[in-house]
C-alpha cells in the first residue's frame, strides 16, 4: 500500500488580540540545532553558573528555542515568566507535535553527558585494571588477611600471590 502524507503547514494560533503562525512540528535540521545548543549551554553553565542553574535554565532555553524555530514571534527581549504566564509556552507544546520527542531527547543527552563526566574513562579504568596484579604481589600480611576476611564474606577466597 503505497501511502501519500501530507507535509503539515503552518497553523495560525490566537494568543489575547494577537494571531501568529505555527509550524506544528520541528524538523530534523532545526531539533539537531537545539540539541547542540542545548548541550554548548550546558557546557558553559556547569562551568561559570554551575550544573543547577543549567537544570533550571534548561527548560527555558528549549521552549525559547522551538519557538524560534516554530514561530514568526520575536522572542529577543520577552522575559521568559511573561511567555509562560501568558500560555504561550502551554500553547507551543500543545501545538508542536514533536515537541515532547525534543524534550525527552535533550534530556537523555543531558543524562548521558552528565553520566560520561562521572565516570572513568576506559584508558583509566584499563590502567587501574591492570595494577591490580602489582597491588596484589605486594600486599602486607594484614592487607592480605582484611582481603581475605572481605572475599570469604562474599563466597570467594584470595591468597597472597595469586590473581
């Protein structure tokens, strides 16, 4: 079955006395944007305004930016508590139809990049890995005991020398 779609147009949406148009979606090229600016204000926050303010910025930053993307409104000067009392942001959410998608994205780049900051890297753990055996040769007798007593606890049995 051969299936025809129809590429949504811009719908025009009523704020108070003011009409302005939408597209009700983001395409690729624009969410692949906002991601990236995203993750560069993420990297200058954590450094100059730290990982909380980031947090609290973060929503702001996508709802400013899709509607950039979306609209003819000019957001340049509007105080972000004004857009969100006013229902503009509740307005643009509903109307952008992948909106949510953008949002759960972001977050996990978020997640993931937080996540890659914590943990080791695997040249590190590599290198800490392959101590282990040196660490181990030169263990004193009461290492070796207290390491013993720990593995017994857990189901297994090292002995002094062997890896």
């Amino acid at each position: 079955m051969k299936l025809n779609l129809n590429k949504k147009r811009k719908v025009i949406r009523k704020l108070g006395d003011n009409s302005f148009s939408v597209v009700p979606y983001v395409t690729l090229y624009q969410k692949d944007y906002i991601l990236e600016k995203l993750l560069e204000y993420y990297n200058e926050s954590k450094e100059a305004k730290g990982f909380a303010k980031y947090v609290l910025e973060f929503r702001a930053n996508l709802d400013v930016m899709i509607i950039n993307a979306t609209t003819d409104i000019e957001t340049e000067g509007l105080d972000y508590d004004d857009l969100v009392s006013s229902g503009l942001i509740d307005l643009i959410r509903k109307t952008v139809i992948n909106y949510d998608e953008i949002y759960q994205d972001a977050q996990f780049i978020l997640n993931v990049t937080k996540m890659s900051e914590i943990f080791p890297s695997m040249e590190d753990l590599e290198k800490s890995f392959s101590q282990i055996p040196e660490v181990l040769k030169n263990m004193s007798p009461e290492q070796t005991e207290r390491l013993n007593m720990m593995a017994n606890a857990a189901g297994g049995k090292v002995v002094k020398g062997e890896v």
